[in-house]
C-alpha cells in the first residue's frame, strides 16, 4: 500500500508561461510562448475551428515543451511532448532529485502537489518507466484535471515522480498499448488524447504536429486539428507499419522506401531505393535522425563532419551551414526535404562564424536489424498529423515561419483527415521484424524497478535521449582541437 503524497507547494517557475483564459465565445484557446535554451546540464483552445484544442511549443533547440496546468487551483507545469512514449508523469518537490541543494531544482519545469488540488484523486498501482538512454522514473498513479491550451480534460491519470534521472517530466502521447505497465504486462488506461475524444472535446483520436524551423520561437500541435496554413500540398495519408506479433500498430512507424541527397543546382544522388525499403519511428521525442550506419556514414562524409567515437557523435564546423543541398526522404506518394544546414546544431551559445566553433551533425548511424528513428532534425521540416484510431500517418512539407492559419478539424471515420489524400502506392508500409530501436537497451536503471522490457521497443526512445549525448559532447567538443 502506498501512502498518498505529501508534498511541498507549487515552486512557479517565471520560464513558464501563463495561460491564457478561453473566450468561450469565439472558441479559441491559446497558449502564449516563449523560447529558452535548454542548459545541457538538464535532462531533458480552440481556434475558430470547434473541437480543435491547440497547444503552443516552446521551441528549445533540441527539445519542444508545453505548458500546461494539473489540478484545481491549476499548477503551472512544463512538459516535454513525446510522441515515442505513452505515459504522461510530473515531478514533485519533494522528490529525491528535485529536494537536492535545498529542494529548488526543479523550479524550471515545476511541480505536481495534489494536496492542494480539489480534484486530485489517488490511483492504486506503482508507476515506473524506463526509457532507453537509460533514463527513467518511478512514483506513485494519480488523476486530476490536466489543462492543456485552455481546456480542462478531466481524469487525467499521470506518474508522479518520486524517484528519478530528471527534473522535468514528459507528456506522452502515443498509443496506450507503450504504456510502461503495459509492458509489464497490465492493462492500459485511457491516455491524454483519449480522454479528450471521450470529453467530446475533438472528434477523434488524432493530433498534428508542426515543430517550425530551429531558430523559431515555437512550433504548434493540434489535437483534433490540422493548420492548412503551415504545409505544402499534397498532405498524403500513409499507413502504419505493425510488428510481426502483434494484431496492428502500436507505434507511429512507416515506411521509408528511398534517400536521395540533391545539391544546390538540382543533381541528387541516390543512398537508398525501394529494394533497401526500411521501418522507421517518428518521434519527437528524439533530438537526432537514426538511418542505415552506410547511410550515416556517406552524409557524415559528405558535409565533412568529424565522429569523436568516444562520445557517439559526429561534430562539424558551424560554417557548413553554407552548404546548399537538401537530403530528400521518400515515403508513399510524398518526398519530404531536408535542407542540409538544417542538421547542424548549435552545441553552445558562443558565436559560431568563427571556423574553430563546432556544431553537431543531427544524424547518427543505426546498426543493421533496427527500427530506424526520424527525430526532431527530420520532423521540423515535415508537418505530421498523428492519427491512432486510422492506424495512419499524414505528412506533408512544414512551410518554416509560417504566419498563415487555417485550421480544419479533423473529423471521424477513414477520411477523417481534411485535406489529406491517400497515398496510390502499392506497397505502402512493410512488416516492422527489427527488435531493437535507436538505443534500445535491455539493462534497466539500478534504481527502476518494474521498468518497462524495450528489447522489441521503438516508441520507448526517450525524450531526452540524445539530449544526454548532446551534454556528453557539448563537454568535449568544445576542448577539441578540429579544424574543418
């Protein structure tokens, strides 16, 4: 029996945006923003259109938070979106990693205190999750009412973190067959998204996602809805790759049949074709692109990057952001296109025109027999409509900066998605065999227990995964005497 928490107050964080109060009227909710840089030593409405809530993203160079609120009166809480992970969990003040150096480390994210909140509502069960960098946390269930873009879903069940490697939590909203008690071989719960089908406040179990360009304030997800204003036609519906043993898809993985890289004037060279057809994983939650190590390796070569093996990454001058080309991805019916630069990072905040400074090249290799992983490098110049109850992607190209708005809700049904065409290819998604996924590892944390196996795991890469690489070269890279 576990003892329900007793926990200090709310610490405000004043990097955490106020929410804004719906006009009921006009049916639209927003969430104002702001951008901040992740310091590396941290692990990481409705519009006009009705049943259509849209939630503002902090855009933080390598991860996307949402404000949000828990409990009545609402606690102010910002979590990282995870689209590879299913559970929602927050932090508490008294928890063992944010009562360090005098209980004040996680007054960036903030904290959960349900005693005082109204609705809070204790739930039987230990929570505990695992992701495969390794980092985890684990606590105690509990529900209340979750406030994301101004609508209040009531019933939320979410982890509070007791025990733990990071200071702020992650707001998971994949399938509820990744739960990390599913794993363990539990039941699941109704999740975030369901919740709000069951609310009746969207139609459908269905989100988009517009992440924005890198050095944009924000980018922008809609549950229930799609913004026409923030991509290029055709927006081409594709469906779910699923695993060998199991009934259907329970993680947002499709088919990447070909890889092409196309220079400033138009000539392209081909890494990939249909015969080398691969599963691959999108995720938010993933800071770099996983593809074929003999892919990796040519585009590594090709922007002239340096790999440091011993901190798992490859380093390249800031300046190659000069470089004209894009790296163009072919799905089913739609090519999305990478423009080069936009997978050099900045590693720190000094100024990079010097040519000593080095960046991070967001594409790292994936041995032979893994699902591939499409994060955030890939994701921000694609705009994605995540759709559970279809078992199916739409993709179409981001327009960057786009400052053009036409949301549509998205209804119910097979063409619930306005807009959105299916795609004519004949073989659309192939069967997913592979059994591991960028960093997949079967060692749980000493200090997790009851940690979700991710042996045959692609959703559960965390949100903070390559955020833990970043900090490992961040240090290093900085002292490394490269010149490009």
């Amino acid at each position: 029996m576990r003892l329900w928490l007793l926990v200090l107050p709310l610490l405000v964080s004043s990097g955490v945006s106020t929410l804004l109060v719906r006009d009921a009227s006009s049916k639209v909710i927003r969430v104002p923003f702001s951008k901040e840089r992740v310091t590396h030593n941290q692990v990481n409405k409705r519009e006009p259109a009705s049943k259509t809530a849209v939630q503002k993203l902090d855009n933080k160079d390598f991860l996307f938070y949402a404000n949000v609120t828990v409990g009545t009166p609402p606690q102010h809480i910002r979590l990282h979106i995870d689209t590879g992970s299913s559970d929602i969990w927050v932090e508490t003040a008294n928890s063992e990693i944010c009562s360090q150096d005098g209980g004040n480390r996680c007054y960036i994210g903030g904290t959960y205190d349900n005693e005082t909140s109204s609705t809070a509502q204790y739930v039987e069960g230990d929570f505990s999750i695992m992701y495969v960098d390794g980092q985890y946390a684990s606590g105690v269930y509990a529900k209340d009412t979750l406030g994301i873009g101004g609508v209040g879903v009531k019933n939320v069940q979410f982890g509070i973190g007791l025990k733990g490697t990071s200071e702020e939590g992650v707001l998971g909203i994949g399938f509820e067959h990744r739960q990390s008690r599913v794993l363990r071989g539990l039941d699941p719960y109704p999740g975030l998204v369901t919740q709000m089908v069951d609310q009746e406040l969207i139609n459908s179990r269905a989100y988009s996602v517009w992440l924005n360009d890198l050095n944009a304030a924000a980018g922008e997800i809609l549950f229930g809805g799609i913004d026409a204003g923030k991509f290029k036609a055709p927006l081409v519906t594709i469906p779910l790759s699923k695993r060998t043993d199991l009934p259907s898809p329970i993680d947002f993985i499709i088919t990447l049949h070909g890889l092409t890289v196309e220079n400033g004037d138009g000539e392209s060279n081909e890494l990939m074709n249909t015969s080398q057809s691969v599963p691959a994983l999108l995720d938010t939650g993933a800071s770099f692109t996983y593809l074929p190590q003999y892919v990796a390796d040519q585009l590594i070569e090709l922007v002239g990057a340096v790999t440091v093996p011993e901190y798992k990454g490859p380093a390249v001058n800031c300046s190659k952001r000069s470089l004209e080309g894009t790296v163009n991805f072919e799905f089913a019916g739609v090519t999305i296109k990478v423009n080069l630069r936009d997978f050099i990072i900045d590693a720190t905040d000094e100024p990079n025109e010097d040519n000593h400074i080095l960046c991070y090249f967001g594409i790292l290799g994936m041995s032979e027999g893994s699902v591939l992983t499409l994060g955030d490098t890939f994701l921000r110049s694609a705009y994605v409509v995540y759709d559970m109850d279809n078992e199916a992607i739409s993709i179409a190209q981001t327009i960057f900066n786009s400052t053009s708005t036409n949301i549509m809700e998205i209804g119910s049904g097979l063409d619930a998605v306005p807009s959105a065409t299916r795609s004519t290819t004949d073989v659309d998604s192939i069967v997913v065999t592979a059994t591991s996924s960028a960093g997949s590892t079967t060692d749980p944390a000493p200090k997790s227990t009851g940690s979700p196996n991710v042996t045959n795991s692609a959703a559960t890469i965390l949100s903070g995964a390559s955020t833990k690489l970043l900090a490992s070269l961040l240090v290093s890279i900085l002292s490394f005497a490269i010149f490009l």
